[in-house]
C-alpha cells in the first residue's frame, strides 16, 4: 500500500509515482550546474525528509544536505 506519493509536471503534463515505507522514494531536479535531491524514508516510526544541494545534470555527484525534516 501507497505511504508516499509524488507528482512531477514538465513539457508533457504532470505525473505521479507512489512509495511504500518500505521503498520510500527519492525526487532529482537538475539544472546544468546545480540541482536538488529530495529522499524520504520510513525510519524509527517517522517520516524523514532530506533535501541536498547536487552539482546538477554537470556534476551529479557532489551532494550537500541542506535540511533534515522529521514527523509523524
């Protein structure tokens, strides 16, 4: 069953994707030289958020954690 779900809308129209706890679900929105990661995750009967900083679509493997959001 669905705990998570995301849309995404772009040139074709928006879409939506789903995630248990058990999967969680990760979002990546890259510009050329900067970009974001969104991870959620089910963790100690928590929901917890991670948003990072990435070098983009140009270097997608520097990734800094910008905020830590954790609730119910």
């Amino acid at each position: 069953m669905a705990h998570y779900r995301a849309l995404i809308q772009g040139n074709r129209g928006e879409v939506s994707r789903l995630g248990t706890k058990k999967s969680g679900m990760k979002a990546v929105v890259n510009a050329w030289g900067i970009g974001v990661k969104v991870e959620v995750q089910y963790e100690n009967g928590e929901n917890v958020f991670r948003v990072y900083k990435t070098g983009g679509s140009n270097n997608n493997v520097h990734h800094v954690l910008v905020v830590e959001i954790r609730g119910a």
